[in-house]
C-alpha cells in the first residue's frame, strides 16, 4: 500500500483500468483515488463502479492527488497538460500513458524540473493481466520510478526502459493483443473450415492460446523446448508447423512489430 493519493485525467478503458487495479490490489484505498473526465457517461460508471470521486474538473484532479495519471489521446495531450501545468508543478509526479507521446513534448509543456514519467499499457490491463513498460523523464527521482512500477504491477507487469525503446514496446505489447486476436480468430476459423462447431472452435482456440501461454511463463522452459515437446516426428503438428513456416509466419509477425513501431516513432514526430 503506498500513501499516495491517485488521480486520473480520463477515465475511459485505461484510465478506469489502472484505477480498478490500484483499489482491488488493495494499493490505495477508495478515499486515495480520483477521476476526471469530459464524459458525464464515464464519469458516472467509474463512480458507481469503484465508489471513488468524480469530477470534470481536471484541476480538481491535480489539486487532489499527489500522482496524476494522464489517460488521454495524445492528439489532446497538449492542451490538457498546458491546462494542467500549474497544479502539477515541481511537487507533483505527473504519468503519461499517452501513446508515441515523448518525454520531452510532455516537459516542454510543464514548469522546468517537472517530475514525469511516459508508460506504455496495454488493453489486458483491463482484466489485470496488463503488460507495460515505463521510462523516467529528466527530473523522476528512483523511487517515483518505483511508485510507477507499484501502479504498473497491481493491473500486470510493469518493466522500466529507456526511453528510446517505447516505440518498440508500443508495436509488440501495445498492439500486440489485435496480432494475438487475429491468431486465434484464424485458429478457430481452422477448426470450423475442418467441421467444428464456431463456438467449440472458438472455446479450444482461446484456451489453447491461454493454457500455453500459461505453460511458457510457469515451466520456465526455452519455447523451442516447449515447441519440441509437441512436435513428433512425422506426426500432425510438424505437419502444421510446415505450413505456418512456409507461409512465413514468423518473418510476418516480426514485420507487424517493426511497422507498428515504425508507427508510433512517426505519431511521436507530430505526423499524421
């Protein structure tokens, strides 16, 4: 439990996220958290929801917590921390979870020596299974870093990294889970074309996908080693494992990575 008061600016699936996760892993209690949102909708399913304080304030957000988490889309980022900037002063230790969105733009908008930090969720952190990586801006002490990492790890993991490297987190964990739905939206569709009920295709696919996924972090074997335990020679998975090498799966993925990447580095330069 850490004795700072959380607030979040944007309560939408993210936001009321880390807010869920932070309450239910007991990290603060309800009187420690706040939200604020445009959204009369939101703001009223995250009260009734956590039982927490709403408002459209999001200076009443600032003047509240002792951690602001910013949850916006970075195309309103600006404008919401220009509006912020004097309630987050030196004191306050500002989050932002605004994709592609560099430390350095964020600063650039706060008093000098603004303590902030840039993370990077993803969309499991709404069942608390999140996965994301966070990195320090010029004036986050260590132990901000590791209030963040706290925050991070009550909805999933939380990994720090230089800066430098978010994009990347941004195209393999940030987008990530679609590449993982296409997977077992295809497998599923194998089982139908191959006289399967939808939903008995549909069930075996995500708890396939979910029981090895459970296999590789708890056996802490090699995932070729866990690969080669399936795969006998001449049977039906090296079969398989055939047709997913030739049509260049791996060298697929790997390039869906590197664009998403590619992506987020040029909505960071400001691009459209």
């Amino acid at each position: 439990m850490i004795k700072e008061k959380i607030g979040v600016v944007g309560a939408g699936k993210i936001g009321s996220a880390i807010l869920r996760g932070v309450i239910r892993s007991g990290l603060v209690q309800k009187h420690q958290a706040m939200a604020s949102d445009v959204s009369q909708t939101l703001r009223q399913a995250v009260a009734k929801q956590l039982g927490i304080k709403v408002t459209p304030n999001n200076a009443e957000v600032c003047a509240f917590a002792d951690i602001v988490i910013l949850a916006v889309k970075p195309q309103i980022l600006d404008p919401v921390v220009k509006e912020i900037a004097k309630g987050i002063g030196k004191t306050k230790l500002l989050v932002s979870v605004a994709a592609g969105v560099p430390l350095a733009r964020i600063e650039s908008l706060l008093a000098k020596g603004a303590r902030v930090v840039r993370v990077m969720p993803n969309i499991p952190c709404v069942v608390g299974a999140g996965a994301s990586c966070y990195a320090g801006g010029s004036s986050a002490s260590a132990k901000d870093l590791e209030k963040v990492g706290a925050i991070l790890d009550s909805f999933g993991i939380g990994l720090p990294v230089e800066e430098k490297y978010l994009d990347a987190v941004t195209g393999l964990s940030g987008s990530g889970p679609a590449y993982v739905f296409l997977f077992i939206e295809s497998l599923a569709d194998g089982g139908v074309q191959m006289g399967l009920s939808r939903d008995v295709a549909l069930k075996l696919a995500l708890q396939t996908v979910y029981g090895s996924a459970r296999l590789a972090l708890e056996s802490g074997k090699h995932l070729a080693e866990l690969r080669e335990e399936v795969t006998s020679p001449g049977g039906t998975t090296i079969a398989g494992l055939y047709a997913l090498e030739k049509g260049k799966m791996r060298g697929t993925v790997m390039e869906a990575v590197l664009r998403a990447t590619r992506r987020s580095q040029a909505l960071g330069k400001g691009e459209s």
